[in-house]
C-alpha cells in the first residue's frame, strides 16, 4: 500500500500524548456515563414502560438528577474538545488497520466521536432554546446517546488497559520536559480543558442553584425571571390559551372510566374546596429550576370526591388545543401525594396566566414537562 502524504508522525507536537489523553478520557468517561444515566432516568420518567413507576418522593429528586444531566453534559464540552484535539493525529494512524482489534476500536469512534459531538450539541442548543434542525429532539438525543455509549463501551474495553497503567504510572523521568517546546504545554492544556469545564458549569449552574445565581450569566433561565418571580418556559399567547383560560365559563372536569360521580367545577367551586399549601420546585428538563409556594386542591380531594377507586392513575389535559406539553399523566404515587395539587394561587396571589391560569399541576418530584398549565380535565383511569 502506499504511504499516503498526511499520517500520525506528521504531528510531532507533545501535547497530542497518551497522558493527556488518557486523563481526558477518565474524565469524559465519569461525565459521560454520569449524563448517559441521568438523562435515561429523565426518559423513562417521561416516557414509563409498565414496570416503570417514578416515586413522589423525595420531592426535589428530579432536580438534582437534571441538574446532574446538564452540568455533566455542559462539563463534557470543553473536555471532548481538548481530547480529540490530543488524539485527532491517531486517526491518521497507518497502517489504517492492523488487526481485528485493532480494527473494533477504530470504527467503534465513529459512533462515539459522531454520537458525543451530536448528543452535546444538541443538548447545548436545547437549554439555549435554538432549534436549528428540523427533527423530533427528545427522541433523537436519546437514540443516539445508545449509539454514542455503545461506542464509548467498546472504547473503554480497548484502551482501559493502556490509559490504566498510563495514570498509575508517574511520569517517567526521561520523559521530555513541557518547557522543551514553544507554545502551550501539556499541562497547560489540561489546565485550560478542566478550567473551562469547572466555569462553563459553575455559570451554568446559576440557573438552578440559588446561591450561584449571580455568577449563572450563561443560563438561560434563572431562578428569579419571569412573572411572579418565576421563569416560563411556554406563555399563554404562545400556547393559544388566552381566550379559553380567560373565560368565565370555564370548568374544570374530573371523568373516565375510573369514576363514579363525574365533577364539573367553576373556579369558585374550586377555591370552595380545603386549599392547601406545598412549596415545591419546577424543575425543567432543561436543567433550570426554581422553588416557589404553591395553593390550591389537592387532586386526591378530587379524585375522592369523584368516587375513584385508591391507586387511580390520572391523565391531565390542558385547554392548550396542540403541543406535545398539552397533558401529562399522574401515576398512582403522584396522584395519591398530599403535595399534588391544582394550584390556583402562586405565592399567595392568583396564577398569571403565564404560569397556568387559572388552574395549573404541581406535584413533587416531576420533571417541568410534566406540570401541565391551564388544566380542564382530568381523566382516571
Ligand atoms: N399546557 C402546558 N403546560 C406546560 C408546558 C406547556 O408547553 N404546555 N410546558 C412545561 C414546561 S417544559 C415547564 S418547564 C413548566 C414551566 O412552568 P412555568 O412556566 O410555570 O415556570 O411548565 C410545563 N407546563
Ligand atoms: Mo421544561
């Protein structure tokens, strides 16, 4: 075969080394497999299989798992960048394939180059609400994160041994001094990798840790913005829910199957009922979160008062006619919750219609996705 003009002795600069490689890549590896976990909790919590059933409790759970997810994968980033930048001279390694190992490992970083830069960049779009594709996000992230741990499987299986013995080993003495070579040093890029990615997730953090909420000039949403001192997400006008929610005929609905008294319900009706009072978190998917006090009735009440058998699950529809957001479902420990309510009153005053007037869900330990706004109807099962 001939040697082609570009191969991996071209690049002759230290940095592109196995330690820093190999130290990027345990690092990446904690980060990936912590994000990979958080985010299919998130997806089996949006989308539960039978066997599947997320507690209720404790109640501000899903807001450290989120805040999990997106820290890790914000912190991935400029790591990611740092080691293909070490490693990308290995990829003109030639001959291209030696042996069927060897052969494994490499195409196994299609998947995994391909499938990290992809679940990243999308995710980073997502919390910065930027939408430049045209596919369905939540599920294409989720199939290819399989597809990028899948490659990250086969890579850990093929370099384990090597970067093992690289970070138990101290750095040989004869090994060339950083000093040696002009420009940036190998642990100065390491330096810079892992400093870029402690800062870009401290500002980030600011949008779910109160605390860090000044230095949060990176998040999106913060804690205190928006009306009522709360962020939104999706308004009344852009949900089309302005009229409906605003007119005086307005009723809420308990029915379905699992009912034996169906109720329809003005708003006096509801603010007739005991009111209780649950301070609980909105916890967005995309990794902002904020805690505010909450009143109105609990959906247990309802659900009793409605004649539905103990461990009723519950489907909450909104008066929002389209949109994948439009309704949620309670499963029979959410629905069962003292903390689950129909929230009339935010803060002690009336919803805005921002945050779901007139009536909206707010439960304990459920992601923002799932706390329906300008509910009318609920259906047991
Ligand atoms: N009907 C309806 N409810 C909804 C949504 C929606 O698009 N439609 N968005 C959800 C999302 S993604 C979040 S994070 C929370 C935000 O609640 P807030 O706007 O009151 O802060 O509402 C949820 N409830
Ligand atoms: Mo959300």
């Amino acid at each position: 075969m001939p040697r082609p003009p570009v191969t991996s002795e071209t690049f002759a600069s230290p940095l592109h080394d196995r330690r820093a490689a190999a130290w990027l890549g345990l690092s990446l590896g904690i980060a990936f497999t912590t994000c990979f976990l958080t985010g299919l909790l998130s997806h089996l919590i949006q989308y539960p299989p039978g066997w599947f059933a997320w507690p209720a409790r404790p109640a501000g759970l899903y807001r450290i798992t989120q805040g999990l997810h997106v820290a890790t994968g914000i912190a991935a980033v400029p790591l990611l960048l740092a080691k293909l930048w070490v490693v990308y001279p290995s990829f003109w390694s030639w001959p291209p394939l030696r042996t069927v190992t060897h052969a494994v490992e490499r195409i196994s970083l299609v998947p995994l180059v391909g499938g990290s830069l992809f679940t990243l960049f999308s995710g980073v779009a997502n919390i910065a609400r930027w939408y430049p594709w045209h596919f369905n996000f939540p599920a294409t992230h989720y199939w290819v994160a399989w597809i990028t741990i899948g490659g990250l499987v086969a890579h850990i299986g093929a370099k384990l041994p090597v970067s093992a013995e690289v970070i138990r080993r101290r750095r040989p003495a004869d090994a060339p001094a950083d000093v040696e070579h002009a420009g940036l040093s190998r642990r100065g890029l390491l330096g810079a990798a892992f400093a870029a990615s402690g800062l870009l997730t401290l500002v980030t953090l600011g949008q779910t840790l109160r605390p860090l909420d000044r230095l949060g000039f990176l998040a999106p949403r913060r804690p205190k913005n928006g009306p009522q001192g709360l962020p939104v997400n999706k308004t009344a006008t852009g949900a089309k829910v302005v009229d409906a929610a605003n007119d005086p005929e307005f009723r809420l609905t308990v029915k379905g199957r699992g009912v034996t008294r169906p109720l329809s319900l003005t708003l006096a009706d509801l603010r007739a009922m005991p009111q209780h009072e649950a301070v609980l978190p909105i916890a967005c998917v995309e990794g902002w979160s904020s805690t505010a006090t909450w009143s109105g009735v609990r959906v247990r009440d309802l659900l009793e008062l409605a004649g539905a058998k103990k461990g009723s699950t519950v489907r909450v529809e909104s008066l929002q006619p389209r949109g994948a957001y439009r309704a949620s479902t309670l499963n029979e420990h959410h629905a069962a919750d003292v903390d689950t309510l129909l929230a009339l009153d935010l803060f002690g005053e009336p919803l805005h219609i921002d945050h779901g007037f007139p009536v909206r869900l707010i439960g304990p330990n459920r992601p923002g996705v799932l706390q329906t706004k300008w509910v009318t109807r609920l259906v047991v099962k």
